[in-house]
C-alpha cells in the first residue's frame, strides 16, 4: 500500500483504480467504445433537462418543478422516503441498437437501463446529516430494496448523490439518484478487475485488507464503530475526499444485517455532520456505492468484491473556495492541496453537533 505518511509531492498508487480501459460515452441510447487512451466522461440522454420532482417546504401539498406546467407528472404528498421513476433518463430499456460501423474506430454499443430518483425527506430543507438516524436507516432500506429489485435484471445499480449547486445538482430538494445499466461502466470494470487480481496474488479482498491496515494505523482514520470505517484513502485527490467500508466482507447493500444498517446510518450521520460543520456550509459533494456487479454478471464468482462508498467533495478552504480539477491535473496528474493524514486529522477535530443546532441553541 506504501508507507505510513503520504506527502503532498509523493503519488501513491491507487488500488481501486487501474489500466484504462474503453472508454463508453452514454448518449442517445448507445455507447460508443473509443480507442484506449482515458476513461471519457459519459454524457447521458437528455440530461440537461432531468429535474427531480420533490415537495415543497410546505406540508400543504406536492409541488411541481420549475419546470412548470408541462411537467409530466407530480408526486404525490409523501410522508418519508420516496423513490421514482426520472422524467428525463439517460438510459432506457428500449434503446435501439446501433447500426453496424464501418471502421474499426467507430463501434458502439447499445447502453439501456433504468433511471430513478430517490428524495430522502419530504421536507425540502431537511438533508441527510439533519435526519434521524432512524430517517437515514429507511433511506438505507430503499438503496438495498432497491438495488436488489434492478440487479435481478442488470448488472450494474449505481446509487449517487450529487450534493449542491457546485455538484451541478438542479434540484434543491435533497435527493439521489439510482441508475440500472445493461453493461458494467468503466469504473466499476477497473475495480472489478484490479480487486480480482489482488485476490488472485494476496488471497483476500484488497478492500477488507485495506480497510484493516488502516484500522489499525489510525492516521487516516476519520470514523469507526462495530461495523464502519470512514477513511480519508491513501491516494486521496479531493481535499476531504472519504471512504466507508464494512468491517467485515460484505458484496452488496442487499447483504447487510439489520444492525449493520442501524449502524449505517449512525456513521452517515456522523460523517455528514462533520463535513457540515467543516466550513459551516450545506457541504457539497458527489457520492456513491460500489458493490459486486448483479444480474448476470453477479451469477459469477464475486467473492474480490467489497462493497463500499466514495465521498468526493470539492471543498477546499472555505465555503466557496473550492478545488478544480484543471491544467496539469487534467493533462497529466492529479495533485494533492493537502496529505490524507491533514484532512483526516481535521474532519476528526470537528463537533459531533450539526452546526445550525449550535446556532439554535445560541
């Protein structure tokens, strides 16, 4: 894994990521495969018009999106978490196939899928950190049902939260999403492939090996209880960039006991508060799961896998000065503002307390 401390100059070798393979931009119900250079960004369907539908602050009925009257459809008044089918998806079930290429640099694939929303809280005010944990373990609840019900028809379910306007996230309304997709995306593959070949060389899952050394150095070590670990990663870029792994092995959200769940979300909690409390701000991030690969995929041996969840948030030193990802670090590398060890040490300072609490008490 390398050594104890990572400085700002060294480059650590990132084990959950690897050699580039294709990559497949989503657009208009197809993926093109380009040549080997660079995992590319994947532009989906219809994108800039996907809104989530969510309530407004007032208990007096659901509200309709900024999108006016042409909306296709309202929700109805919800009372906890609420999942739904996206207006605007990226995938679709019924993507046709593309036609035939005719040169070797132009193939695509057919991509289909599903797309849902899922808004965490009725209350367009109230984000995860501000839930109960008992609030937060039924969001917990719908991911697992959820990925259980899609992953008997495709081999990959990613759940994503993209956290604020800095996120690019259009919808106040605290929510997230859950894609379905026919094949297995470029990031998801490169885990797949290198967890497989440490398992191969070292007989365990890289994730419960690594999670393990970093228990027991401490020094990144943000959270933990009986069943969590909240890690600022050896090969962090993000300034306060984490990572939630089980403690014991565990392929998907599906597996989980129901005192691993409660568990869960009392970390989430812990985690969110802190990230909060950091710059006193509704702290942006993107965010998601990564577990072993369903559908057919998922019929193979997957024991490599370890699920867990990437925290990317873009802050760097305030609430509006915030990291870009430019130049040389997308042209060449990406460099680190700070070591693991600084941000862990920081994010393990913080109050437990949310913040705009504190401010209520005062």
């Amino acid at each position: 894994m390398g050594g104890a401390q990572a400085g700002a100059g060294e480059r650590p070798a990132p084990p959950t990521t690897g050699s580039h393979g294709r990559g497949r931009p989503i657009g208009a119900g197809r993926q093109g495969e380009r040549p080997r250079l660079q995992p590319w960004p994947e532009p989906g369907r219809g994108r800039s018009r996907s809104r989530s539908r969510s309530r407004s602050r007032s208990r007096g009925g659901p509200g309709r999106s900024d999108r006016g009257p042409s909306r296709p459809a309202v929700n109805p008044l919800y009372e906890s978490t609420f999942l739904f089918d996206n207006d605007f998806p990226a995938l679709r079930p019924d993507a046709p196939s593309p036609g035939p290429s005719d040169h070797p640099l132009f193939r695509a694939e057919p991509a289909r899928g599903v797309c849902k929303v899922l808004c965490f809280h009725p209350w367009s005010d109230v984000t995860l950190p501000l839930m109960s944990v008992p609030e937060i373990r039924t969001v917990i609840d719908t991911w697992a049902e959820v990925s259980e019900d899609l992953g008997a028809e495709y081999p990959w379910v990613q759940i994503f939260e993209n956290k604020g306007a800095m996120m690019g996230c259009s919808n106040p309304h605290p929510h997230c999403q859950v894609w379905a997709s026919s094949f297995l995306p470029d990031v998801p593959r490169r885990e797949d492939g290198n967890q497989r070949e440490y398992l191969r060389r070292h007989g365990e899952p890289l994730l419960l090996a690594y999670g393990r050394q970093e228990a027991r150095r401490k020094e990144r070590l943000v959270l933990a209880n009986d069943d969590w670990l909240v890690l600022v990663p050896y090969w962090a870029v993000w300034p306060f960039q984490t990572l939630l792994l089980p403690r014991r092995h565990v392929l998907r959200l599906q597996d989980l006991q129901p005192g691993e769940r409660d568990s869960l979300a009392a970390i989430m909690k812990q985690l969110l508060t802190r990230y909060d409390n950091l710059f006193e701000t509704s702290f942006p991030y993107s965010m998601g799961w990564h577990g072993a690969p369903a559908g057919p995929l998922g019929e193979a041996e997957a024991g490599h896998w370890q699920l867990h969840a990437h925290y990317y948030p873009p802050l760097l030193r305030s609430a509006t000065v915030r990291k870009f990802m430019v130049g040389y670090e997308m042209l060449a590398q990406a460099q680190r503002d700070l070591t693991p060890e600084q941000a862990a040490e920081r994010l393990r300072q913080l109050p437990e307390e949310h913040f705009r609490l504190r401010q209520e008490k005062a």
